[in-house]
C-alpha cells in the first residue's frame, strides 16, 4: 500500500473559508512535500518540510509535520476558486534507504463561489 | 529552460505493441523517475535512477523497463503493452537523490486497445 494518505478524500468548502487536509504516512521519512495537480495537468510543488522541522509557512498555506504521529497536515487560508484542485502528499525516506518518493492518494479541494 | 520535457503527450498503442516514452530535463539533476496515474487515484513509482548508469524499481516497475545513458534522459520502455497500461505517465526530476522538490512534465495520456 501507499506510504502516504491523505484525509478526506474530498472537500468542499466556500470561497474565503480555510481548508485543511490531513496525510499519514507509515514508515520514517527524511522529507514530506505536498503538490498541487490541477485538472488533466502535471504537479507543482507546494512546500516541502524536512523531519527535523514541525512547521512552514509558504503564502497562504501552513503545513505542520507530527512524526510522532507520523501525520502532515496542509492548511490554505482564505481560499479563492483558483485553489481548486488535487492536493497531494510525498513522503522521502531516509537518506540511507533507497530515493523512492512515494505519494497518497489525494484530497480534491472545491472551492464554491 | 525548458524544465521537464514529455513526449509523446497522448499516444494509443494495440495490445502487444511497445514504444518508449521520452523523458529529458535540462536542469543537471541526478535524480529521475517515472510514475503513472489512473483515474481518481494517486501517482504510483515506476522506475526511478539516481544518476547516470543507476536505476532501481519502484512500485509497480512490471512490464515496463529504462535506462539511464546520460543524465539529461531517462527513456520508459512498455515492452508488451496491456489495457491495463492505460494511464497517465508522468516523468519527474530532482536536484538531490530525491530529497528536494520534484519537477514533474505535463504528462503523457496512454490508452492501450
């Protein structure tokens, strides 16, 4: 199965309300990004948050990392219609292991007007 | 720079053919992979390289094959195509073994008859 999944499946959510998704992973990570994937498009890198660090700011979006609990969460504040899209999760393993980076299965975020 | 280079971007194959599916990026990084996506569903690893002359499998690495000659290219090979080949490939690449963000082309839409 997948390192990484992430939580809900799918959320809608209204234009200016914040939106948070959840990703759990299984084994121990050196890094854990989150990528965008717009409809029929190839992914954009969001922010990537090393093991050592429990939280990162980019913009608008805020990701926290709790390895205790081997968990991530992606808050974006204030969404706006452009937001909508495919979020995902990656986790990197540890530099010794084999550089496979493996994703969850996704949240799909609607923004509602 | 052009980034991460596919080709073809959409291509129908007859069950048993074969084709290589382009990859090459022109940003120096050692680090490539292949992945594909199916319909709703996350991205799943290939085959990935961490250098010129080193590929190791992924996570559904069956019936297809790379190689790594240079650093710019890192060819798919499906060797037999099957309907179950029909997916979204994507080819990403990475400055540092893949510990840093991933640069992802835009794809290519495979559908095997």
């Amino acid at each position: 199965s997948q390192q990484g999944e992430e939580d809900p499946q799918a959320l809608s959510i209204q234009e200016g309300e914040n939106a948070t998704m959840n990703c759990s992973y299984k084994t121990s990570i050196n890094n854990l990004q989150w990528y965008r994937q717009n409809s029929g498009r190839g992914l954009v890198h969001l922010i990537l948050i090393r093991s050592n660090e429990r939280e990162k700011h980019s913009g608008r979006l805020r990701v926290t990392l709790d390895t205790s609990k081997k968990s991530s969460s992606l808050l974006i504040t204030a969404s706006r219609a452009a937001d909508t899209a495919s979020y995902f999760c990656a986790t990197g393993p540890p530099y010794s292991s084999a550089s496979k980076i493996i994703f969850g299965s996704g949240t799909r975020l609607s923004i509602r007007p | 720079n052009a980034g991460v280079t596919q080709t073809p971007k959409f291509q129908v194959l007859k069950t048993g053919q074969s084709m290589t599916l382009q990859c090459a990026q022109d940003m120096n990084h050692e680090y490539m992979s292949w992945y594909r996506q199916d319909p709703g569903m996350g991205l799943r690893l290939i085959h990935y390289s961490v250098g010129a002359g080193i590929t190791d499998q992924g996570e559904v690495p069956n019936g297809y094959n790379v190689s790594r000659s240079t650093t710019e290219d890192f060819p798919l090979r499906l060797l037999s195509a099957a309907p179950s080949q029909t997916s979204v490939y994507f080819c990403a690449s990475s400055l540092d073994r893949g510990l840093e963000k991933l640069f992802f082309g835009s794809g290519t839409q495979l559908s095997v008859l």
